[in-house]
C-alpha cells in the first residue's frame, strides 16, 4: 500500500477506523505478530466466527496516530474507507477530506452519546451501528408514509437533529462513511432544491403571491427545513383568508400543510390542536363524508400517536377504518394508507405477531390494486420485512429486504435515500443471522 492510514496525509488526526466509531472489532490474520499488540496493551477478542480480533477502540491508537504503525496487523495496512480511496485518486482534495473528516468528529462527538442513550445500546457500539438501528427502527413503519416521525431531537442544540428521510447534510456526512451516498450527490439534490427556492418570486409568477409562497414552502419542506415551511405557510393562510375567505378549500388545504409542517418541526402536540381545529371546520363547510374531512380524521390518528398516546391513536384509526369500510371505500387510496398507519400503531402498542399479520394482509391489498413498482407497495414490502425480523426470524427479514432493495435499485437507484435506508436495513437483519464484528 502506497500511503497507508495513520502515517500522514488525511488519516492523522482522523482514526475513525480505529477508535470504535466505525468498527468494533479488526480482524486478525493468523500470521499477524500479536506481540507489539500485547505490549501496547491491546484488547484481544475472538469473533464467534472464530477469528481473532483487536477490540476497538484500539489502546495502540493514541494521540491521534497508531502507536505501533511499523508493526500494525495486515488488517490496519489494508483498509482504507471511501474518502481516502477518494482523496488518494485524486477525486477529493485535502482540503475538502480534512474539512469533512473535522466537522465528521464533531458530529459523532454530538450525536453519539445521545443515540446511545436513545436506543438503550450498549455505549461501545460503533457509530454506524447505531445509525442503522435508529434506521431500522424508522423502518417499523414506512419511509415513504407522510406521518412517521421524520426527525429525532438528538438533544437541544438546532444542529443536533438528525433527519432520517430524506438525508440532510448531518446523516449525508454518516452516510458518506457508511458507503451510502456521496457528499457530491446528495449537495447536487439540494442544490437543485436552493435553486428552486430562490427561482419562486413573485415576478416569476407573474406577481402572484399566493405561488411564490406555495412554491417557496414546498421547497423548504422538501429540503427538511420544517420551520421554515411551516413560517411561510402562515403567511399563505394569512393571505388566503384575505382574498379567498376563510372558507375556501384552499385555505383549509394551506391549514393543512401549516399542521403537518409545525409537527414535522418538532411541535407534535401542537400539530394535533391545529389537525383537530381543522377537522372541525371542514366537518361542518364540507361536511362529514367529504375526502378532506377523512383525510383530516387520518391525520389526527397519526398526531394522537406521534403525541404519545398510540393506544387512542389505534382507537380513533379502527374507528375510522369502521366507517370507511361501512361506506363501501374497501379499497380507496386513503383506506389502504389508513390501514398502514393502524398497522403501524398496532405494531407500537401490541405484540409484533399481529402486526406482521396486518402489514402482510395490506400488502396483499396493495399487490392486488397498484402497480408492484408503486412506492405505498414497496413501504409495505419494507414494513413487512422488519416486522418479520421483529418476530424472530432474521434470516426472512434479511432476504425479504435484499429482494425489496434490488427492486429499489431498479426504480430509484443506488443512492436514493429510500434506498439507502433499506439497504442497511438488510444488513441490519443480516447481522442478527450471523453476530460476527466487521
Ligand atoms: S477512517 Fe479513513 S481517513 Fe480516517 S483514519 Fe481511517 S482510513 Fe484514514
Ligand atoms: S493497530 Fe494501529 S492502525 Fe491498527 S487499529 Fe490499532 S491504532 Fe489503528
């Protein structure tokens, strides 16, 4: 190896592979010299596979370098992660990597602990460990459903919040490390989005405010600025009521957007005062039956469980699910989405067999009425293959999402987030088949 890790170049300052934020474990070959290990008082540990391997973080990794680089293990002369692949062929320069690997540091020295204490792991595991489970965990109910939570408060600071889909900058930078998406590709999907932005004026709409505010909130909720979105769409009510009255079902549908947008922004329990209000008001100007007034009755059901109450939330989605049904909308769009939502707090509230029963009797629904490709058929694919995993069976969740992820690849590619997420699902699920360390 021309320039291996640890010596000079980007890996000084850097030792993500070696302090656990990567790897728990470095396999070891059989003619490795574990002498100079054992002298610097490294951690030995056999893999159930077998292998001997250094425990990470390694105690030869001190003062931001390896201790022992002349004589270090086959393994750590081996290994080099995507951006030293990068930086080494010339595709990244130093400047871009050492900025890159600081604000990386940074971030795991924020998120880290808080992740640890929000899955009640074990303090050791590795970063990207960590980002997988809290990945999985998302991937209970859908990555494409409108209500899951898409953002967890990772402990106060604005900063400290990781938004789970789509990647923003903070899990763009994990991903980069984890091999999902380049830095490149995702700054290009967002960059496009700015570019959107600052295109929706007012003289670009022919002096129509109404659709430079629209455009502008709908950007800004696409690019995970939720408050943002949420600001701008009080105004659009605001304007709304003026000029088209309070009435109108565009200012009802704005009202809408503003509810979902203040919860996506961290304020569930006053996205559910502001759902239940409209809920009201369309009630009564449009009356009961109205696919509004359902769709406001969905999204409560949602707002109540995000709230922390996923018993009501279960209550009020079969209630509703009664009444769809009595009306004989069986297989309506917002039935089929109901029934995911009343899966998903099923699967919050009761055991996991019931739930993996409702996930695979709605995919069967959704097979039989959309098209295989369409993303509500493929969320249900990626909820029937976690729950499966949630009763016991790692190996079927683990071939269910490989053959749900291929599929993706297909119709979004490799980088899609979408994607990326079910990836590491399946080797979230893969790992629980077979233990062994990286
Ligand atoms: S993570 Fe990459 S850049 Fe950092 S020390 Fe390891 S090989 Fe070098
Ligand atoms: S021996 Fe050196 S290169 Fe290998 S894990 Fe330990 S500190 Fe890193």
């Amino acid at each position: 190896m021309d320039e291996p890790a640890l010596t000079g170049g980007i890996c000084v300052g850097c030792g993500i592979c070696c302090d656990g934020t990567l790897f728990r474990t470095a396999a070891l070959l059989d003619s490795d010299d574990t002498a100079p290990l054992e002298s610097a008082r490294v951690t030995l540990v056999t893999r159930p596979s077998g292998e001997r391997a250094i425990s990470l973080p390694c105690t030869a990794f001190r003062d931001q370098c390896c201790s022992i680089y002349d004589v270090r293990p086959h393994i750590c002369r081996a290994y080099k992660c995507q951006l030293l692949q990068g930086y080494e062929a010339g595709d990244v320069s130093y400047e871009d990597a050492s900025g890159l690997i600081s604000a990386t540091l940074a971030l795991r020295d924020r998120v880290k602990p808080v992740l640890v204490r929000l899955l009640a792991v074990d303090e050791r595991a590795a970063l990207e460990e960590l980002f997988r489970l809290l990945l999985a965990r998302f991937e209970m109910g859908s990555p494409f459903a409108r209500p899951l939570p898409r953002k967890v408060d990772l402990g106060g600071h604005p900063d400290d919040v990781l938004d789970v889909l789509p990647m923003t900058e903070p899990a763009s930078r994990l991903a980069l490390l984890a091999g999902g998406a380049t830095v490149g590709e995702l700054a290009t999907r967002q960059a496009d989005l700015l570019r959107r932005y600052h295109f929706a004026t007012d003289a670009e709409h022919g002096g129509d405010r109404d659709g430079t505010l629209a455009e502008r909130a709908s950007v800004s909720h696409h690019l995970g600025d939720f408050e943002m979105a949420r600001s701008l769409g009080v105004e659009l009510v605001d304007l709304r009521t003026d000029t088209l009255g309070p009435e109108h079902v565009d200012t009802l549908d704005a009202r809408e957007c503003v509810a979902v947008w203040t919860g996506q922004a961290g304020n569930p329990m006053r996205a559910r005062e502001l759902h239940a209000d409209l809920l009201a008001d369309r009630s009564r100007i449009l009356g009961e039956t109205h696919d509004s007034t359902l769709g406001s009755r969905h999204e409560l059901v949602d707002w109540t469980g995000l709230c922390g109450d996923p018993e009501e939330a279960l209550r009020l989605g079969l209630e509703l699910l009664t009444d769809l049904v009595r009306a004989g909308r069986d297989d309506h769009s917002g039935t089929l989405a109901l029934r995911h939502s009343v899966a998903y707090w099923t699967g919050v509230s009761k055991e996991a067999s019931v739930t993996l029963r409702l996930y695979v009797e709605l995919l069967t629904d959704r097979q039989r009425l959309l098209a295989e490709d369409h993303s509500d058929t493929l969320a249900t694919r990626s909820a029937v293959a976690y729950w499966t995993g949630a009763v016991g069976d790692p190996q079927a969740a683990c071939d269910l999402a490989s053959e749900l992820l291929l599929d993706l690849v297909r119709t979004s590619g490799a980088n899609d987030p979408v994607t990326v997420a079910v990836g590491r699902a399946a080797a979230f699920w893969s790992r629980q088949c077979d233990p062994p360390e990286p």
